[in-house]
C-alpha cells in the first residue's frame, strides 16, 4: 500500500480496475485482511472499508448494497453520528478493528476486491497505468538488454583474436619451420660456391 487515498479517490481507483473498495465478509476474512494489512503499518492507519450508509433502511451497506452483517468496531463501538452520509469507514492495521470518521482529508491505504470474491491487495501502480507507455518502457529494456549483449559478444571477439595474433606471432619467432631451414643452407652453400670459384 504505497498508496494513500482520499475516500473518493479509493473508490474510483477501484471502480477503474474494475472491483470496489474492501468488504469484509466475516472474521476469518477480516483477521486475513488484517495480517496484510501489519506489513504496510508503518505508512498507513488503515485501509478504507467500501461501505456506506444507507439512509432508505437506516444501516450500513457495502458498495453492491448488501448489507453489512459481520462487522468489528473498535471502542467506543459506532455512534448514531457515525451513521450518515459524510460518514467514512476503514479497518486499522495495527489492530484489525473499524474505525469511523469523516471522509474530507483522511488518506487510508487502498484494498480493491475484485468481482471473483477474492480480495485484491494493490500496491497501486508504480507502472504508468497508460498501456502504450508500459509498451515504451519494456521495449527501451529489451532494446537496452540487446545492446549490452552484442557489446559484451563483440568485446570478447576483439579480445579471442588479439589473443590469437599475439600468440602466432610468438610462436613464429621462437622457432623456424623446416623449410627455412633449407632455404637457408642453400643460401649458405650458394655463397661458398660462388666464393670458391672467384
């Protein structure tokens, strides 16, 4: 949860990746929230709850509008004054239990819970959320990865024929083949032929 949301900004954020704002079902799901939620302590109070209150029956309801039957508030429990619309709810990450309070300058962390009934924690992308910028930056990578692969192939080439040439090099110098030898005895020989016949 690098991200922190107003309420608002939660809702629509979730509504783009097409779930809604945390709903907690029953205990077992709410203590599963809840363990989650501990890691990312250190830079949230919570996570906003998707639920709102419903002035037709007087009661709290969840973004799809099934009511809220399993619930854990925390002390002093949930006043009369908690139930409107100004009114925000979220499950705090150092104990698990909800909390309610206004909507206006409260950041929490975002929880979105996709439509297959799984909660979805989001870090909230750190990816550009347009596709063809997302398509620019894995190309410029893969281009990048090409790039320092043909340096390194080429770098090692350059390195397998300077090693080569230094060492035939070496080698023709330290010992002359059979037929310099010859080549040089009969040049000696000529020379002492041509000496004696002057």
């Amino acid at each position: 949860m690098e991200l922190l949301l107003g309420h608002k900004e939660a809702r629509q954020r979730c509504q783009r990746a097409g779930g809604a704002v945390l709903s907690i079902l029953d205990e077992m799901e709410n203590v599963f929230v809840w363990e989650h939620l501990q890691s990312y302590e250190g830079q949230s109070r919570g996570a906003w709850l998707g639920m709102n209150f419903s002035p037709k029956g007087g009661t709290l309801v969840w973004q799809d509008n099934t009511a809220v039957n399993y619930s854990n508030w925390g002390p002093p429990g949930l006043g009369p004054s908690m139930l409107s619309h100004n009114s925000c709810y979220w499950i705090q990450s150092n104990s698990g239990l909800w909390r309610p309070g206004a909507c206006t300058n409260v950041t929490m962390g975002v929880v979105c819970k996709l439509p297959r009934g799984e909660p979805s924690f989001h870090p909230m992308p750190s990816l550009p959320e347009n596709p063809a910028a997302l398509v620019v930056v894995l190309m410029a990578v893969l281009l990048l990865l090409a790039l320092l692969t043909a340096a390194l192939i080429l770098y090692r080439r350059r390195q397998s024929i300077e090693r080569g040439a230094f060492e035939g090099a070496r080698y023709s110098r330290s010992s002359s083949s059979p037929t310099e030898a010859t080549e040089k005895n009969i040049l000696v020989s000529d020379m002492e032929m041509n000496e004696q016949q002057e």
